[in-house]
C-alpha cells in the first residue's frame, strides 16, 4: 500500500508497517496509511479485519505493536496510552466507555485538558443540546445515540486535533446517525483531523474524504472520495455486502 | 426514670456511646478497605497490621522522640501511608493482572511479617498511651457520663469519613478515581496517569488505618495483635456493605457498631457474632451488599 495518503504537506498521522497482537494471536500484519490535518479518512472491512486493533493499536492499548506510528514527525510506538493522549490523539471506543458512576458533566469534563483548543462546554452543548439537558444523570441513564454523542463530545473538551472513532453510528437510529453525521462535518469544518472507523458505508461515504480498505490485518486498497462512484462495485465486494 | 425492659437509660447510652465508638473504627477502616478494593481489586489483609503499625508509630513518636498526640495524629498516618507506597510499587504493583487471591495471600503474609516484627520487639502486653491534656476529663450529659477523647474519635473519625466521600463523590480526582475503578484502560487513554493514581490510592488508604490506629492508641493498649483482633470485623462490615462502596462502608460501619452495641444491651451472648449473622443475611439475600452495584 503505497499510495495511502497521497497528495501534499507532511502527514499529521502516519502508519508504517504497523504489526498488532492480542496475547499470543498476530492480529495486525502491517498497516500502512496517512492521515494529513484537517482530513477525515475511514478505515473499513468486515468484521475481524483489525480495524479496531488498528485504533487501538495507535492508542497504545493493544497488547503488543511494532512497526511505526508518528504523529507530528513524533513516534509513538514505544509510548504508554497516557503519553500518547497527551501528544494531542483522543480516542473514543466502539462501546462508548461511559462511566456508570459519573454523571453525564461528570463523564464530560473526565478527560484532562492536554491542550489550548479544545471545544467550550458551552460549543459542545450548543452541537449536542441533549447533554446540556441531562447534565445530572447519570452517564448510563441516557439512550445509545446521547451516549455515543457523550463519548465523542467529551473528547472534544481536550484540545486534542486527532480524534480516532471506533464505530460511531453502531446501533443508533438513522436520526442518531445523521447528527453524528452532521457533528462529524462540522469537526472537520473546525479542523479537526479524524480517523473513523465504520461498518455503515453509507455514512462513511457521506463525511470522508479517503477510504483505507482492511482486510485481514493489512490496509489492501485506498479509495479517494472523488472516485467512490467508480468503484462501487470494487467497495462493495471488499465489504461482503 | 425512664428504663426500657428493666435497662436503665444509662446502660442503653453507655453501650450505644461504645457501640458507636466502634462503629468510628469500623468505618473508617472499612473505608480504606473500601477505597482499596474499588480501585485495586486488591483484598487487603494488612490493613490491620497497617491500623497496628499506626498506634505503634504514633507511641514510637512519642517514647522515642517525644512527639505528642497531635503531631502524631498528622505523622503516623502519613509514615503508614508512606509504607504502603512501598508495598505497592515493590509488591502489589506486580499482581494486578493475577487473581485476587494472590494479593489477598501476599497481603495476609505482609501482616503475618509485621505483626511478628512487633511482637518480636515489644511482646504482646500492650504499651500505655496517654489522652492527650485537651481531651482528659469528659462531661456529665446527666443520663451518662462522655469522656472527651472518645467523643473526640466519633467526631474525628465523621470528619475523615465525610471529607474522603466528599472527596471520592464530589471532586474531579474522585471521578477519576471512580472512572478507573470502571475502565483503568480507558482512563489511561484519555492522558491520566492511572499507575501513579493506585499507588496513591493504595496510600491513602492504608493511611486511613494508620489515622485509625493513633486514634485507637489511647483507648486499646498499643500492641501487636490490636488489628488482628479487628480486620476480621471490619472485612464482614465492609462485606455487608458492599465491597468497594464508599458510603455502604461508612453507613454500614456506624451502623454496626450501633448494632453491636444495642446487643450488648439486649442479648451480650450474641454481641460478638451479631455482625456476623448479619453477614450472612446480608449474602444469602442480597450478596451484592447492601450498597453494592449487582454484577
């Protein structure tokens, strides 16, 4: 895979040869892609391709990684999650992570500040109104898509540029998915560089502007928005559907 | 005067004013237990050698350098929790992806060690630690006599106990603490240093036996076995209350201590397993806790 990424200016994000296992079993094969700032690019494939190890590979979280991720012109393959959440990369999980003993502000305002940036309480309740209503209950309480709007606003607090989201339209109602939709846009719109994991390719081909195809733990094709009417056929027959 | 089933209003009051004395004990090491196991997992046996190692150190202060009551009250807790510091970078650290039985048997080891080191040293007659002069003395209420100092331990043991909910419920360290107990992972991932939190965590509230343990100094003779006596107790009291509950640990503290008190009043043969029984209702019928979170 060696067109990942191309066009001009130094990637914000780049993966090389990105190798990933859970315990004994080698999930990640080498993943090559680059993300540029400002861009919005997706990672798709079926279930079990290693999109998610992908994610949770450059979080840090994974088990055991080799290879190389920088960020900036920074590696950060050899740093702890902590570390690499403070280089500027938020990450918000498949299964939201929302904490049952915090309240909705309190699940909100949890990630630290890591720097200047970040979205106001105030923009973040005027994206979701929701959360300014149910700021007092707690984080569980609320239905799948305000949870889901939870864990991606309260990444937006922190300053990070880099958002990486794990599946974020899973399960929710195509109302949901169409804010989540909007939210993302206006995201780009202030800059903000995201990596999106998807299943629901719909969604994915209304808010990117790359397609990075992962098949069996490598990325096997990359596909520009621009190009996506052309090769339907190509995207669907990686995706099985 | 008033007396109920031929109990005159000064046995009810003295056995409840004892029984709420305990219950301070019970809580606030219970709270510390509490407050270890949410965020470790870790089943920690040496808190009663920890409450020990508290009343030893302030009477050390105190034999040894002179140090009063007050200063001790501040230092002890902070040397204790300073040793627990150790404990769990050196020891502990190494077992959390292990099951809970292994710190629960490293644990019980420690306090086999330290316990044996006192009683190695000082024996096991107990040494004397005076009341300090502002707390000597007590008052007559006229249906019962109050020493100061212990009523002294119940307002102190409310204060550490209301300011450490206040703390873990109310503040954004306590939603970190609380997040991590939930998602340590996740936590981490958002740029908080989870591994130096435990440790902390693991210190304050081995900290906690140890403010325990200086408060209990003057009432209980300062000896060895004094935490080995209690931790038995305070695992069924943080038991019935929930394990890693907050305020199940607080709550169900006082209220046992009352609990026990009114059966010392009522029917002294069961005052020594009351909480025990208790015990099993509580796990045969919600075993979860009275304020745990079911599975």
């Amino acid at each position: 895979m060696s067109e990942a990424g191309a066009g001009k200016g130094a990637p914000l994000l780049k993966v090389e040869n990105l190798q990933g296992w859970y315990g004994e079993s080698h999930v990640l094969h080498g993943i090559d892609f680059e993300v540029r700032e400002g861009e919005v690019v997706t990672l798709l494939g079926r279930n079990g391709a290693g999109k998610t190890s992908t994610l949770l590979a450059i979080m840090g979280i994974l088990g055991k990684r080799t290879g190389s991720i920088t960020h900036a012109g920074r590696e950060l393959i050899d740093l702890p999650p902590r570390r690499i959440a403070r280089e500027g990369i938020a990450f918000c999980p498949e299964e939201r992570g929302i904490f049952a003993s915090l309240s909705v502000e309190e699940n909100l305002m949890l990630p630290p500040r890591i720097a200047e940036g970040g979205l106001s309480v105030e923009r973040i309740h005027d994206l979701f109104p929701n959360l300014k209503e149910r700021r007092r209950s707690q984080g569980t309480k609320l239905s799948g898509g305000e949870q889901q709007m939870l864990a991606i606003a309260r990444i937006l607090r922190t300053g990070a540029r880099l958002l990486l989201l794990d599946e974020p339209t899973e399960g929710l109602a195509p109302v949901i998915v169409q804010q989540i939709g909007r939210t993302i846009r206006a995201l780009k719109e202030e800059g903000f560089t995201i990596v999106l994991v998807e299943q629901n390719f719909r969604f994915a081909a209304s808010v990117a502007d790359r397609h990075h195809v992962v098949d069996q733990g490598r990325v096997v094709d990359m596909i520009p928005a621009e190009a996506l009417e052309d090769n339907k056929d190509r995207i669907q027959a990686y995706l099985g559907v | 005067m008033f007396e109920l089933l031929g109990i005159t209003p000064q046995v009810l009051m003295g056995q409840l004013l004892l029984g709420l004395i305990n219950g301070s004990f019970y809580a606030v090491l219970s709270l510390g237990l509490a407050v270890i196991f949410g965020l470790l997992n870790i089943i920690n046996f040496t808190h009663g050698a920890q409450y020990m190692l508290g009343a030893f150190v302030a009477w050390m202060l105190g034999a040894y350098l002179g140090v009063g009551y007050w200063w001790a009250l501040l230092a002890a807790p902070i040397v204790v929790g300073a040793s627990g510091l150790v404990l769990e970078r050196l020891a502990l650290s190494k077992l959390y992806h292990l099951d809970h039985l292994y710190g629960l048997l490293l644990t019980f080891g420690v306090a086999l060690i330290l316990q044996g080191i006192f009683r190695d040293a000082y024996g096991i007659s107990g040494q004397p630690y005076q009341i300090p002069d502002l707390l000597a003395g007590g008052h007559n209420l006229g249906f019962m006599f109050l020493p100061n100092y212990r009523a002294w331990v119940v307002v102190a043991s409310v204060i550490v106990c209301f300011a450490t909910w206040f703390a873990i419920e109310k503040t954004r360290l306590g939603a970190y603490l609380r997040a991590a107990t939930e998602n340590p992972t996740l936590v981490g991932a958002f740029g908080i240093n989870v591994p130096r939190m435990i440790m902390l965590t693991y210190a304050f509230g081995v900290g906690l036996a140890g403010f325990a343990g200086v408060l209990a100094a003057p009432i209980y003779s300062v000896n060895p076995n004094m935490g080995a006596d209690l931790i038995i107790v305070v695992f069924a009291v943080v038991v019935i209350g929930g394990m890693g509950s907050i305020l199940g640990a607080i709550v169900t503290g006082y209220g046992l201590g009352l609990v026990e008190g009114l059966t010392r009043v009522f029917y002294p043969e069961a005052s020594s397993v009351v909480i025990f029984v208790i015990m099993a209702i509580v796990l045969m019928l919600k075993p979860e806790g009275l304020f745990g979170r079911s599975a």
